[in-house]
C-alpha cells in the first residue's frame, strides 16, 4: 500500500513566472528560491520550496506534490500504481498520476530534512520576516465526488477524515485534519492552496499587508466546524485560485473515525454566514462581484454562463 506523508508542494500555471515570484514573495512572505526562464520556486520556511510557477498560457493548477514515507520507496509507489492498474510517468524525480478528472498528482521520495529541530531551533537560512510555516492542505471543486473519493483513498492512500453530508470530503495523510479535500459542484476547478500561520494575530497582519496590495477576501475570517481551522480567503485572479490563511487546525487522533457533518451553516462556519455564491467561482463576475462588494449594494450575482 501506497503511504504520503505530506504535500510537497503546489505547481501553478502562470503567464509570467518572474513576475509572479515577486508578486508571491511580496505579497505572501515567501521566499525565491529559483527565478528564471520557465518557472520560478518559492519557500515558506527553509523546506526545498512549496510553490512552483510554471510558464503557461493560461492558468491553472499543473500539480500538487505529496512525498512518500521513508518506509514507502518509490519503487513501492510504483509497484502499487501497476498493481492497480494506474497510467504514471515519470516526472522530476517522482512518479505522476492523474486522478478521475485530470488533475495531476506527483508523488516524491522521502526526503531528509535539513535538520530535524523544530522550527524555530534550526538556524535561519533566507525566510522573510512574517512568513507562513508551511504550505498545508489543497481543495478541489469537483464533478466527479465518488470516483475522486476512490482515487484519493485507494490509488493514493488518503484517509477520510470528514464528509459534509453528500457533498464534500476531506481526507488526511497524518495528524492534520486534512491534506486535501473534495467539494461537489458540479465541474472541476482548483479552488485553494492553504498556508498555515501562527495565530489569528499573524493572520490580522498578514491580511492587512495584503490590502494594501490590493487584495480582497472572498470569504473570511471564519471558524470552520470541520477542521476547526480559522481561516480567510483570498482572491488570487492571476493564478485563478484562492489562498487560505489559517490557523488552529484540529490535530486527530491515530484511531479517528469517519464523521458525517450535517449540510449547514455550522459545519462551514460556527461564526457565522456561509460564503458568497462567488467563493466557488472564477469567472469576470463573480470577481467584479467580490471587488466591489455587489451583492452587498443590492446587485445580486448573475448565473454563470456556460462556456
């Protein structure tokens, strides 16, 4: 069996990847690593980097990166993709699949850490003040919810940690309430890469700092019943993506069992309101419709039009 211990890192399709990693770094606090030509690699703390930026014409998510367990090789990996009977090519070290619709996963080897202190004992090598300590989870919309299920759990290994009634599922690989999770409505879209910080006041200065960069919330600050995380969501329409900020994840236990939340208000939010109907959109309006806070002023969103 197939065995992740944690998301390497995201690859983001982007017109102007220069570009972009100035834009990331000032913006988010992440550290280049590598700039130039087709792609450019961001850090949050003094891992190898968590963001890839890849030259492309349009935007999107390229792939997201779990690297095996030390007890799991890739020649495991591997044998484990034939057995099952899942395409893979090998790609920058690692092996790639994809799941039920398209989206692309690359699976890494164990790597050795730097230094195995904790954090805040390993000497500095180029953070930036204020950055985030990791890069945490993804969340993907999805057309596709049971057969995305089946992947992520039985050609990836992931465990289910939370349903949210019929229509979303969160799975964990380690301690962290979730890694990844899956939402149904209706069409596949990659919705948020998430950047786990100190506290809430570390969220306070980081939102700050990005108003003045003329970022905007989608929806946030929340306290999700699911994951327990606070968490804030911001509109990146470059990439055409959310980055969620968040904090005070639940950590699980090792003999955790399935939950079925009920499909409300609560589970989403024990703060209060659910998200704008443009949270789960990346189109024109749904982004005029956050910039200039419409639905708020009287101006309800239009419906989508199909492509």
């Amino acid at each position: 069996m197939i065995s992740l211990r944690r998301i390497d890192h995201v690859s983001l399709r982007t017109a102007d990847p220069e570009e972009a990693a100035r834009r990331w770094s000032a913006q988010f606090g992440l550290a280049v690593r590598e700039s130039g030509g087709d792609r450019a690699r961001l850090a949050c703390d003094d891992e190898p980097f968590s963001l890839e930026l890849i030259a492309a014409e349009g935007p999107g998510v390229e792939h997201v990166a779990y690297e095996l367990r030390r007890s799991c090789t890739l020649e495991d990996a591997r044998r484990h993709f034939e057995d099952r009977g899942v395409p893979y090519e090998e790609h920058a070290g690692g092996l790639r699949v994809a799941d039920p619709e398209g989206n692309r996963v690359l699976v890494l080897p164990y790597r050795e850490p730097r230094e195995r202190w904790v954090a805040h004992a390993r000497a500095a090598t180029d953070q930036i003040l204020g950055h985030p300590r990791k890069l945490g989870h993804v969340n993907f919309l999805t057309g596709r919810l049971s057969e995305g299920v089946e992947f992520y759990t039985g050609v990836l290994g992931m465990r289910i940690t939370d349903r949210l009634g019929d229509g979303g599922v969160w799975f964990h690989i380690n301690a962290d309430h979730h890694v990844m999770a899956l939402v149904d409505k209706g069409y596949s879209h990659f919705h948020h890469l998430a950047f786990d910080v100190v506290d809430i006041g570390q969220m306070r200065l980081a939102l700050d700092h990005l108003g003045r960069h003329g970022r905007w919330l989608g929806w946030g600050p929340v306290r999700h019943g699911i994951g327990g995380n606070i968490a804030a969501y911001v509109r990146i329409v470059e990439e055409e993506c959310f980055v969620e900020l968040y904090c005070d994840m639940e950590q699980l236990e090792a003999d955790h069992e399935v939950r079925r939340w009920p499909d409300n208000r609560f589970s989403s939010n024990t703060w209060g309101p659910l998200p704008p109907r443009s949270y789960f959109r990346f189109d024109e309006a749904a982004i005029a419709s956050e910039r200039e806070s419409l639905e708020m002023l009287g101006h309800p969103l239009p419906e989508e039009v199909s492509p």
